[in-house]
C-alpha cells in the first residue's frame, strides 16, 4: 500500500512540474526576442535573406512564441529599422515582403538574416 502511494506521489509531482515548466517556458517565449537586432538589421549588407511565414513552424516552435508575443514596439522599431536600411527594404520588396506583415528577424550563425511574417 506504502509503494502505491509513493508511486502516485511521483507521477503527481513530475506532471505538476511538467505543467509549470510548460507555463514558465511560455512566458519567457516574450523575453527572447533578438537582442539588438533592430542594430543587426539596420546595418545588415548581405544578399543571403531568408522569409519565414511563421505558420509554417509549430504552434510550440520558440521562435513562433517570440514573434507572436512580440510587443507592438519591437515590432515597430523592427521595420523602422527595415526601412532605414534602403537595400535591405528593395531586397523584400522584390520577394514581395509587405513590411507590415513582418513579426520578428534574427541572424543565422552563418550570417544570414531570417525575416519571419506574420
């Protein structure tokens, strides 16, 4: 009787901390947002841009958590920064970006740029 009641004491708290870790992760999800990337965008010079629809990753994807619960400020320096930066502005109008559509950016490792919209 003692080990059943152990073994249901286990699995109560491993779901409990299962589900606070789910929530905790969620809210950090905000708090991830590329750190200065309205810098890395305004000054980004490269040809190797990436667009991202952000209904193409998984509703627990963290880069969809980010761009979704981006704050309607970081999304505006974003593109005021997107427009600043003339040639970076032509290249997504040429892949028919509309700039309002754009929820959040980051750059690869390899140097590239991710544009994801919404």
């Amino acid at each position: 009787m003692t080990m059943n009641r152990i073994a249901t004491f286990s699995i109560i708290a491993t779901l409990s901390a299962l589900s606070f870790g789910g929530i905790a992760w969620g809210q950090g999800a905000a708090m991830n947002w590329p750190k200065e990337i309205e810098k890395t965008v305004g000054g980004y010079s490269g040809d190797n841009i990436s667009v991202v629809d952000i209904s193409t990753l998984s509703e627990q994807n963290q880069t969809r958590l980010w761009v979704e619960q981006a704050t309607p400020e970081q999304r505006a320096a974003l593109v005021a920064a997107i427009e600043a930066n003339k040639p970076l502005l032509e290249k997504l109008q040429a892949q028919n970006v509309e700039i309002a559509n754009i929820g959040g950016a980051e750059q690869a490792t390899d140097g590239s740029l991710i544009i994801y919209v919404r």
